[in-house]
C-alpha cells in the first residue's frame, strides 16, 4: 500500500476568476489522455463547470472533481470557483489535498483571490505551486508577473520552465540542461536557483553541493524538494498556455514526478476534543486502522438526494462498510462508493487513505463531518476552517401560500451545500433573510431554489430591527365600559410609563391597593400592556426599556371581565407612552473593516458619510489594516457592494451589534408617517 499511496496525487486549482483554472484542468484531461477532446468554457462544455449556472456564468461556481491516470500516478484535480463571492467553496475543499496549484493570469497578474488562496493555502499547510496562465495573449507579462510574484511572495518563487517563442512554447529549466532561447531568463541560472534553494533543507546534501558542484542528481533532490514545498521553502512557478497546449506536457511531468503524494504532504491538522481542551491527533494513511475521513464538500441532487464528497485519511473503506457520522451513537450504511469525473459517478470498488470519494443518501452528512468506524474516533474533526461571514442579507417569502415548509427545505439544503450561506429567522419582523457573500452570491442562490428545487420567492430589502422607548414619566386613566343588552363591559386602568436604562428591557409592576383592581384581573392587565409593547406607538416597532406601573383602577362585580381590562389597560398605555415623549431607537454596530493600506482614507470617508464614527486602526501582514468602526446598521445596506468598488474586490467586514441609540429626527419622522400610511408593513 505505501506505493499505491505514494503513486496519489491530490491538487486544488486556485486563484483568482479568469486566471482559467477550468480550461487548464481540462487541457490536462486531454494531455493524460483522460478525455478525447478538450472542452470549452465559452462553450459550456468542460468537464467541471457542468452545472447549467456555471456554463450560463461562463465560471466556476462550485468545487468540481476530475482526475486521471498518467505515467503510474492517479492526479485528481479539485476545480474551485475564482469569484469572490465564492471563497467559501474554494477555501473549504483545501483540506482535501496536499497541493495548491496558484493559476495567475499572465496579463493582471495578482489579484484579490491569488493573495487569499495563497494565505490560506500557507495557513493550511499545503505545498504550493503557481502556474501562470495565458503566456501567449497579447497583453502577456511573464517575466513582470515574475518578479510581482517573488517581491509579493518571497524568493522562494522560482521558476522550472520559462517562456519561449512569445509564448508558444516553455524551456524546460529543471529536468534538463537546454540552450535553447527563453523569452527572458536564463535556463542554466534558473537550474541553479532551484538547486541552490532546495539543498538549503538538506545539510548533507548543500555540503555536497558547494564542495562538488553539480554532483548532485534529481533523484538525490527529491526528498530534499518535497521537503522544501512541504516548508514553503520553495513555491515553483511553471508557465503554460491552456488554450494553446504550450507548457502543458511540462506541468503534466511537474505533477507526475514532483507533487507531492499523501505520505509526502504535511499530515492533516485533526484535532480530539473541543474547545481549549482540543489536542492534536495523529491520524496515519495506513490502510490497515480504523477509518477516518473527512466530508469536505456536499451536494444536494434533486433525484439523487445528499452526496457526501470526503477524503480518506486513515483506513479502507468498501461499500456495505458501516460508518459512524462524527459522535452520533447509530452507524450509517456505505450503499455504494464512487469517485467523481465532473458530474459522472464511477463505481468504485474501495477506497484506501489518500482516495477522495464520495457517497450518496446519507442524510446525516454535513460539510466538516468526520467519519469513523470505532467510537475512539468519536470527538475527532479537523482544525475549523474560517470562513468569511456572509453579510449582504435578501428578505425572502414564499410566492405560493402554503409553500413556506417547502421553502424552509430549500433552505437548509443550500446552507447544507455552501459553508457561506447564511439564514435568519427574525421572529419580531416575521422575516426569514438570506444572507449571501454579495449580490451576484444571493442572486445565483435565488436562481438556483427557482432552477434545482422549484420554489419561487418573492425578495425586498431585509428590514431594520428598530425599537421603540419612552424618554420621560407619564401616566394616563382609562375606563373601558360597553353595554349591549346583554351582560356589559367596565374595566378602568390608571397606570404610569416611565423610561429604564438602555438595554433593561420591560418591567411590569403592580401597585394597586385596596382591590381596587381584582388580583385574577391584573394578568389581563399586563396582557394588555404586552400587546402595545409588541405594536410600538411610534413608528410600529417593539417597545423597551421602560417600567410600567399599575396605580388604581375600578371594577363591576358583574360587567367586569378579563377583556375589559386587556382594552382599558392597551389604551392606558397607549396614551401614556404618546406623552412620554417616545422615540424610535436604531442599532449600532461594531464594524471591524479589514482593506488595504492605500484604501484606508477612502473607506474612512465612505463611514463617515454613513454616520459612522471609527473607533481605532491596526495594522495587519501584508500591507493590510484593520479600521473599527461604529456605524448604525440602516446604514449598511449595499455596503458590501460599495466596500467591494472601494477596495477592488480585497476589502472584508464583520459586524457585530454594539447597541441601541435614538435615531434623528427627521428619520423618525419618516419612519412614524410610513407606519402610519402602512402599519403593518413599515
């Protein structure tokens, strides 16, 4: 098994849209032989981007598999959208493989998504490699994208081929000597750059190397260069074209004989416990231990139900196998095992550690589950993934009456297949909201419950969460009394309204003395109360912050009856709250805004004109700040689109809330008259 395992090779295709990670995996298909003719993107017929979003989009929008068999190895390719509102996607199936291959665009050079996925890749401990695409266009800048490469991301860039030909062809500058001509560079000073970084993690071998100049081989380099990519000591850098096939059969060799396998990657950060508790745990790719696995990915199919995607780390795992999901005590059955070819499911006979699978109906797989068969693997999971929060929120209804649990299920199947989709219910505005990573995120979503699960929805902006409180003391007497022939109505209410500090809530308190009111009549009393409380006088939001006190009152021994002090005591409170001088009350959040240096005073003065006040700066690595910033959330609404153009697509946010302040008055006045032309809908 360890040269089964050691003929493995997993690789995640990163990096920012447009870069043409899709056209290079299938222009790698096509080179191992794995598909007869390369697909086209354009024309919605590659063999990753086959979901009927993705070929309208013309780009990834999820994480697709393929692989192939080539000169003894089995490479399987993870495809990851470049888009980013769709970071989530690619960042979750990181834990999956041991490589990332960084695709960068001749022509742009880095962008927001080749920094993100190289960050995370190095947190994450992957080896990484870089491929930039696109040498033959016309607006190619190899060599400058070079040299933005190494002064972004170290020295340890260097190349193992270079341009030729305007970018026709790849020189080969670390398998063998050429004098053949590059488009800049030279073969034999890049050879030596590489030799020279690689033997820095073999003290026998650097040795050698000074004492014996070119006495060292590539076999003897081998374990020194896996070592050096599982340090970040050395990140290499091929260049191809994946239209033309230019550097294709290059990169194909680089993968065969250089990626790393699973026994030569940095092992899998597993963690057993929770919290500070948590301790590393030594998983081993041995095909005789007990399984586990890791789900990194799922997919909710129409006709098929929930796929599970995961990657063996330990053990062998056959269909019929029972498999524990995290700590649940009931095991669950391996109907049938396959492995992913795009949207083809092949049969697979059994899977060992380093094989990525997938399995189907299990409706207990989650993204991040760990799967076992011995309960010594009960609190077993790997180290959390930090996604970024979803802040850009749609309001969503149901189109059809009676379609509300239809659209709950829809719901929980598209948080259950993107880690960065997220869904609130916010019981006092009766609004479910959808929250997303940004507009073209939400509005895919929205596609897709139409297209894959056929629940229409109508939208509109997510409604603030204002409240309501009283600024001043005031008390007010009600008598409810009504006679219609039959038995009558009398209750009277005296009761005072008093503002409490912010953030106290409600407080009812009964003073009645005397019996003025009967003790079975005060619950009906405070019912009363409590319906205002939820209605608002001002503006139809919720009341708080305020003591309401029951002072006297009168009653009939026969008309007097729970409904009529429900009536006295909400027209009590109505007019003592109208006198109290109410106010409406808006959230602050406490916004921590992460952008680049240079578009700190933009960002700044975009806040300010959002009424925001920054509360503090901190620098961060690579050339980043964090700004804290108070900001009332009414505000906030497009701001992840206008923080986007702002910091062309690098800037990120999280919002917590911080407290309630009174709003201004003319947006008082807009809110009071809009609840009273609409009361149920301001």
């Amino acid at each position: 098994m360890p040269s089964q395992l050691q003929n493995l090779c997993n690789v995640a295709l990163v990096g920012h849209a447009g870069a043409g990670k899709t056209t290079l995996a299938e222009a790698l298909l096509h080179a191992a032989g794995a598909i007869r003719t390369k697909g086209s993107v354009a024309r919605g017929t590659t063999v990753c981007d086959y979901d009927p979003l993705e070929r309208r989009q013309q780009h990834s929008l999820d994480a697709a598999l393929c692989g192939f068999e080539t000169h003894g190895r089995r490479v399987t390719l993870l495809d990851t959208p470049g888009l980013p509102d769709f970071v989530g996607r690619s960042v979750s199936v990181l834990a999956a493989v041991e490589s990332a291959l960084v695709v960068v665009n001749a022509s742009t050079g880095i962008e927001p998504m080749t920094s993100r996925m190289m960050q995370e890749a190095r947190e994450r401990g992957l080896c990484r490699l870089v491929v930039v695409n696109r040498i033959d266009a016309r607006e190619a800048k190899p060599e400058a994208v070079l040299a933005q490469l190494r002064e972004t991301f170290g020295r340890e860039c260097l190349p193992l081929n270079l341009p030729a030909d305007g970018g026709r062809a790849v020189v080969d500058c670390y398998f063998q000597s050429s004098g053949r001509a590059t488009d800049f560079g030279s073969v034999a000073a890049a050879h030596e750059a590489i030799v020279d970084q690689v033997v820095e993690v073999d003290e026998a071998l650097m040795t050698r190397h000074l004492e014996q100049a070119g006495s060292v081989t590539l076999e003897q380099l081998h374990d020194a260069f896996e070592q050096a990519l599982r340090e970040g000591h050395l990140i290499p850098v091929c260049f191809v074209s994946a239209e033309t096939g230019a550097g294709v059969a290059e990169l194909l060799r680089v993968l065969t004989e250089l990626a790393p396998s699973p026994l030569e990657g940095n092992p899998p950060a597993f963690l057993v416990g929770e919290g500070e508790a948590a301790a590393p745990y030594t998983v081993v790719p041995d095909p005789a231990r007990h399984v586990v696995a890791h789900v990194f990915k799922v997919t909710i199919d129409p006709y098929v139900g929930k796929i599970g995607v995961f990657r063996v780390h330990q053990g062998t795992l056959r269909p019929g196998h029972p498999l524990y999901v995290g700590d649940a005590r009931k095991p669950v059955r391996v109907a049938q095992l396959f492995r992913l070819q795009g949207k083809e499911q092949l049969p697979l006979p059994v899977a060992g550690p380093g094989e990525l699978c997938a399995i189907a109906k299990v409706d207990e797989l989650h993204f991040d589950a760990v799967l076992h068969d011995s309960h010594d693997e009960d609190h077993l999971h790997l180290r959390s993934v930090r996604f970024p929060p979803a802040m850009l929120g749609v309001a969503i209804e149901p189109e059809k009456r009676g379609d509300e649990q239809r659209l709950a299920d829809t719901l929980h199947k598209l948080v259950d297949e993107d880690p960065c989709v997220r869904v609130e219910h916010h019981a006092a505005l009766n609004e479910t909201v959808l929250y997303g990573m940004g507009e073209l995120h939400v509005r895919l979503l929205l596609e897709r419950m139409t297209e894959r699960f056929g629940v229409q929805v109508r939208t509109h902006p997510p409604r603030v969460p204002y409240r309501e409180t009283v600024t001043r003391p005031a008390e007010s007497l009600y008598r409810h009394k009504k006679q219609t022939g039959g038995a009558g109505q009398f209750g009277e209410v005296k009761l005072r309204v008093e503002p409490l500090p912010r953030g106290e809530g409600f407080e009812f308190v009964d003073a009645v003395v005397g019996g003025a009111i009967p003790g079975q009549f005060i619950p009906a009393v405070e019912k009363g109360v409590r319906q205002v409380l939820a209605e608002g006088v001002v503006a139809g939001f919720h009341l708080e912050d305020l003591r309401v006190t029951v002072l006297d009152g009168k009653h009939h021994p026969v008309d007097s009856k729970e409904v009529a002090f429900v009536t006295a005591a909400r027209h009590a409170f109505i007019e003592a709250a109208a006198q109290a001088a109410p106010v409406v009350l808006e959230p602050i959040v406490r916004a921590e805004i992460t952008v680049p240096a240079d578009a700190v005073g933009d960002v700044a003065a975009d806040l300010a004109t959002r009424r925001g006040r920054v509360t503090g700066q901190a620098t961060l690595p690579g050339g980043r700040l964090a700004v804290a910033a108070l900001v009332p959330l009414a505000e906030l609404t497009d701001y992840p689109v206008r923080l986007k153009s702002l910091t062309a697509g690098e800037g990120a946010y999280t919002l917590d809330l911080s407290h309630y302040e009174t709003v201004p008055p003319r947006r008082q006045q807009e809110l009071s008259g809009a609840w009273q032309r609409h009361p149920h809908s301001a």
